[in-house]
C-alpha cells in the first residue's frame, strides 16, 4: 500500500529553514546520491541496525509486487554505518518526495570518524507505517528482492549497490551481505 509522507515531512521541521542539515543515508542515499550537497562525509549513528524491512510500491517494485528496501530498527549497543550529506532545506524538500512510501524525518546523532558528531536528520520507515513489511526468513526476502521490479529499476540492483557500497566503507553488515550472496547464488544469469 502507498502512503505518501510528503505532506507529513513538511510540518516535521526540526531546522531553521536558512540552516544547513545533516542528513545520515543509509539506504539509496548512500550510493545515488543524485541531488545537490555542501559536503559528503562517512559517518555513523549509534543504536540502529539496518533491514529490508521496509516494502517499496513505487520504486523498486509495484503496489501489486512490491520490492524490498531498508529501514532502520532499534538495536542498542548496536551502530549503523552510512554516508552523511549536508544539504539544504530545498533539498531536503525534495528528497521527501523520493521518501514518500513510509518515511518520516527524525532526529538522529551523526558520528564522524574524526570523533566529532552533529545533530541530523534520518528517514525512518516504522512498524506503523502502511508499506512495512517487517521480517521475514532470509531466503523468502532474497527470493522476493530477486524477482521485484519497478520504476527506479531491480529491487536487486538496490540490494546489490548497497552491498558494495557498505564493503567500500568498511562496514561489517551481517544481513546485507547475507541477502545479497543469496541474491547472487540464487538469481545469478
Ligand atoms: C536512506 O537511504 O537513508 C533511506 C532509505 C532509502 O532511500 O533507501
């Protein structure tokens, strides 16, 4: 199902709309990162663990074959690698729009690996929200990511891109790298 956030994003405005934001990928945002940016920095946020919890109606698959993308779920003691972007407000505008299937800004604690941290913004797919998916068994996901499609393109180039992406940055992700050498066992051409 197809919950568009936009409208919900905009009146979740934790900045001064003249400041700069961070914001923290961990999805997409790490690899396409296709929209304007003052600074790129790795970093991490602390007592989050990613999983492709989250379903995708609209871009990595269809309201009736929906993909599979991630999400963050709480884990303490637990920290979340990805890539943060210092943006604008009007870019952010616009990233609420790709966001749309379930997202919602929150407030986040971003770690820089110089040992400094800043204040930003994550997008948070919750249980509550209409195009969650939740858990499910490791090769029932694997079978589902290898087989969706929508208009952004394969659920498993998704899966595959942020795979290598988290490799590049050193990350150690358990369920990524597990769906992804499933997906390239099972779906290989
Ligand atoms: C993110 O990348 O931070 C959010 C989820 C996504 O767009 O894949």
């Amino acid at each position: 199902m197809i919950l568009d956030t936009t409208h919900l994003n905009r009146e979740r405005t934790f900045f001064e709309p003249d400041e700069t934001i961070w914001l923290f990928g961990y999805g997409s945002l790490i690899w396409k990162a296709e929209f304007d940016y003052h600074e790129r920095r790795p970093a991490h946020i602390e007592g989050w663990t990613r999983r492709f919890w989250q379903g995708s109606h609209d871009h990595r698959g269809t309201p009736k074959a929906p993909g599979r993308v991630v999400t963050l779920v709480e884990s303490p003691g637990t920290v979340c690698q990805g890539m943060a972007y210092r943006i604008d407000a009007e870019t952010l505008a616009q990233l609420d729009i790709r966001e749309k299937n379930g997202y919602l800004r929150e407030l986040a604690v971003l770690h820089f690996p110089d040992g400094s941290h800043a204040e930003g913004l994550i997008y948070l797919a919750t249980a509550d929200n209409a195009a969650f998916l939740g858990d499910a068994p490791l090769d029932a996901m694997a079978r589902q990511i290898a087989a969706a499609h929508g208009p952004s393109g394969p659920n498993r180039d998704y899966l595959l891109n942020l795979a290598i992406a988290l490799e590049d940055l050193g990350a150690d992700d358990p369920h990524v790298f597990a769906l992804a050498a499933l997906v390239r066992h099972c779906c290989a051409e």
